[in-house]
C-alpha cells in the first residue's frame, strides 16, 4: 500500500508578515527536500479538501468556527494574538488544513493508503476548543482523530506529539476522553507553560529541560510513552509532527537530528503496526528552521512510507 501525501495551495497562501517564522517557505522547503531526496515520486499526493463546518464542530463550537471566520480581512493582516494573525487567503488555508487531516483519516481508515502525512499549515496542536492560538486556527489532529472515533466508528486511538511545545490545545479537547491517550514531549518551562499540573490520566506528558538531546527523547518514549501506548492498544496513531526540536531551530533549545526523529517514526511505526493494522496520521505542526524542517519531514517520510 501507499503512503498518501496531502497539501492544499492555499496553506501556502496564509502569510502572517513577512517577519513571521510560521511561514509559506516552510511549505517550499519541504518540497524542495522531497525532490532532492527522491522520494518525491513514491508519495501518493492528494489535494486537501475543504473540511466540512460540521467535521470541524465536533472539536470546535459554531461561534468560534464563526468569529474565525469573521475575523478574516479583505486585505492586510488581522492580529488574533501577537503571534497568531490572519491574512484574506488564511481562512481557506485553515479550513483546508482540517480537510487535509480529515481526508488522511478516510484514506487510512479505508485502507486506500498504509499511512498519510498532511504537509499543511496554519499548525493545529496549540488551538483549543474556544482560542486560537500559537499560529493555529483549528486543532487539525484533534478534528482527524474526532473523524475516526465518531465518522469511522473506532473506539480508541492514539495521538503523538513529539512537537517542541506542548500541545495543550490537543490537551484542552481530549482531557479525561477515554477514547483517546495522548503521548507527547516537549520543552519545559517553556512556551505555553502547560503539559505539568492537573494533568488528566490519559495524557502521557515528559517535559523535558532545555538542552535536551535525542538520549533524553529514547528514555521517554521507553519509559512513559511505550506502557501507556501498549496499556491502551490504538486502533490508529495520529501523530502531531512538529520538527521544531531538532537542534538546527532556534525557535526553542532542544537537540533532536533527523536520526532521532527517524527511531521516534519507527517507534510509533511498531506502535501501530502490533495494535492499529499499521493505520498512521501525520499532521505538520512546527519546524521553524527551513533546512532541518525539510530534511525531518524526508526522513519522518521514509520511515512511514519503508522508502
Ligand atoms: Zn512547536
């Protein structure tokens, strides 16, 4: 089977300044990579659909959907938050976004592909169900995984955040869901300070100091991922694939190299692969620093797809 690669033209299209490290040449970059890898050819590519108001409701309210979308400026940039702003193509890349994940789900689900990887921004993980914020509009994850559980039926699955910052958007929505554990890492104390107190039972959160290297990741996934994951048994693994940690991005203090988000692929490759009839959902969150993003993202790439 194939691993489907899913992308919209209008996720290249969100622009928030020309300042901002959440931007389209992210997107470039990782096509670049792709190309000069060679593995752009054995990827299945699909255009991302619209996602449907009501896909995107099963995480977030009808008036939040609405002020999102009643914020969008006929031209120039509209600030959220200091970090988070919308320009006139924003909301079709948003809502493409969620559509990509969305469909990634129905390929999976539908053994139309073994695996699918969403090249897409805006990013989701820091959303929650009432704020955007951090870059992200909708929790593009959290709207796939709702897709599985109440669109296809499954009763559990997993979600994987190895994404620098802690995905307390993804936290905020599923806290206290049975159907769901999350397993994550990231870089604490740091942005957005949460992933460490009241933590509900099915998130398996390590944060980890800065300066943190690959050892550090090995030794979570190990210890408080694995016994979670294999306790729960996924029936499918979504993945949150933030590359922002590798130590070639300034955005934050952590160490990771594509070696080590090569074993974190194979590790929840297994994963799936013992539990989930092999059944992965990858979904682009962060990676600020352009050659690392696109170098990860092959590598992520070929791992998932056996290339
Ligand atoms: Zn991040």
């Amino acid at each position: 089977m194939v691993t489907a690669y899913i992308n919209h033209v209008a996720c290249t299209k969100h622009d928030m300044g020309r300042a901002h490290p959440e931007s389209p040449a992210r997107l470039a970059a990782i096509e670049d990579h792709l190309i000069s890898s060679g593995i752009a050819g054995l990827l299945e590519r699909h255009d991302a659909p619209a996602a449907k108001v009501s896909e995107v409701a099963r995480v977030h309210p009808l008036e939040y959907i609405e002020a999102i979308r009643a914020a969008s400026p006929r031209a120039g940039i509209v600030h959220l938050d200091p970090d988070t702003a919308m320009c006139p193509h924003t909301w079709d890349a948003v809502l493409h976004a969620s559509g990509a994940a969305v469909l990634a789900t129905d390929l999976v689900v539908e053994r139309r592909a073994s695996s699918a990887f969403c090249a897409v921004r805006p990013p989701g993980h820091h959303a929650t169900r009432t704020r955007p914020m951090g870059f992200c509009f909708f929790n593009n994850v959290a709207v796939a995984a709702k897709h599985a559980l109440e669109h296809h039926g499954l009763e559990r699955v997993a979600i994987i955040d190895f994404d620098v910052h802690h995905g307390n958007g993804t936290e905020d929505i599923f806290s206290d869901d049975e159907r769901v554990v999350m397993a994550s890492i990231f870089q604490h104390p740091f942005y957005p300070y949460s992933g460490t107190e009241n933590v509900a039972p099915n998130m398996a959160n390590v944060p980890l100091p800065a300066g943190s290297d690959g050892k550090a990741l090995r030794t979570a996934v190990e210890k408080i991922w694995m016994p979670a994951l294999d306790d729960f048994a996924p029936q499918m693994v979504f993945v949150s694939a933030g590359f922002d940690a590798h130590v070639e991005d300034d955005m934050a203090m952590l160490r990771f190299t594509e070696a080590d988000y090569a074993w974190v692929t194979q590790r929840i490759k297994e994963v799936a692969d013992k539990y989930a009839d092999g059944r992965i959902v990858s979904v682009l969150e962060g990676g600020y620093a352009l050659s690392a993003l696109g170098r990860s993202v092959v590598t992520h790439l070929k791992v998932l797809g056996g290339f």
